[in-house]
C-alpha cells in the first residue's frame, strides 16, 4: 500500500487515513472491518453513486440533494480525521 505522505510529514492523520485499508477490507467482503478502518467510506460510495446518476441523466432538480450528500461528506471526513487525530495524540 503507498505510504500517507501527509502523515509523514506532519505526524498527524489526513482525513483519507485508513482510506486504502478500508477499500481492500470491502473488497474481501469484511464489511464491518471496512468501516472500522474508515467510517466515512459507505457515505462516500453512496454520494458518488447518486452524484453519478444525477449527472449522467442530467436532473437539474436533484442538485440540491447533491450538494446536502457533498457537504455531509466533507463533515464525516473532517469528523474522522478529527477523531483519528485525537486517538493519536491520546
């Protein structure tokens, strides 16, 4: 797996840690283990699966829902990142 090149430079967690780990733990069918790696992970599947379906059939009126997915994202991102970083330093 690559290195966390942002984890070896400052020390602290990026908030896509886990990121690599989680996605091969999906892939071996451990469901429960990819989301202890990185929670965030079903959320992000899910908002690019309808973000993608929004805009390959061009539904103008589902934008807003989109961005609501986008933003929660980032939140749960910058939540994990938050909380790994707290493990870190505790």
């Amino acid at each position: 797996m690559l290195p966390c090149a942002y984890k070896q430079l400052f020390g602290i967690s990026c908030p896509l840690c886990g990121f690599q780990r989680s996605v091969l733990c999906l892939i071996d069918g451990d469901v429960i283990g990819s989301i202890k790696m990185f929670p965030p992970l079903l959320f992000l599947i899910l908002t690019t699966i309808i973000s993608c379906i929004c805009y390959l059939r061009k539904k103008r009126s589902k934008i807003k829902i989109v961005k609501i997915l986008w933003i929660g994202l980032l939140c749960l991102l910058i939540a994990n990142a938050f909380y790994q970083n707290l493990n870190i330093v505790f």
